[in-house]
C-alpha cells in the first residue's frame, strides 16, 4: 500500500487526543517511509514518521505543538481498510508519550 500524496482528516478521536475533523494530515510515503505534516483545530503544526509493512499498517512517532503552546508526543498503530469506495480508512491506537501517557483509539479517512 502506498500512501503518497493521500490527505486524512479524522473521523473520530477518544477524548484525550487532540486531533478532530479540523485537522488535516497531508502524507508522503518513499519505499516503506512514511512521512506527514498536518495542523488544524487543537494542533499548530505536527510531524509523523512511521514505517509501513507488507499489509499497509503503519508504525508511527508523532510529534505536535497545541493551541495551548505545549509541546505532545507519542506513537501509535495504524491498520487501514480499504472501503467500497476505494478510499482508505485507517483505524489507530496510540499513546502519549508526554504529558499522562494515556492512550486512545482514532479513526482517520482519505479525502
């Protein structure tokens, strides 16, 4: 699975993430290297790197500054669906690695 050039906007979020429908993630993917950027709603600017496998799934490190100036990090697991309309879902479990280390469960979709 190659997620070059995708955009993902979040669908849903526990209540302890910070990214919501506001936030854009804009990918790039060379060989198995997955990177992104993406801002919106709670978060000024964010930063993913993450390796993806033979399934599609993606191991990722995260790293964002909020509207509240602080500095969050984490990492999460990524598995995507492919959904009848070929677009792609991905369905994440992360925790924090800063602030109460906490964890929650996302889901993302292509636009």
């Amino acid at each position: 699975m190659n997620y070059h050039n995708k955009k993902f906007r979040p669908l849903s979020n526990t209540e302890n993430g910070e990214t919501s429908e506001e936030t854009l993630f804009i990918y790039q993917q060379e060989g198995n290297i997955l990177t992104s950027t993406y801002s919106g709603g709670k978060i000024v600017s964010g930063h993913l790197i993450g390796l993806v496998d033979d399934e599609g799934c993606i191991d990722m490190r995260y790293h964002q500054v909020n509207t509240d100036g602080h500095l969050m990090t984490g990492v999460c697991r990524s598995r995507p669906e492919i959904m009848q309309n070929g677009k792609i879902r991905l369905h994440e479990a992360w925790q924090w690695t800063s602030g109460d280390r906490s964890t929650g469960e996302s889901v993302l979709e292509e636009i």
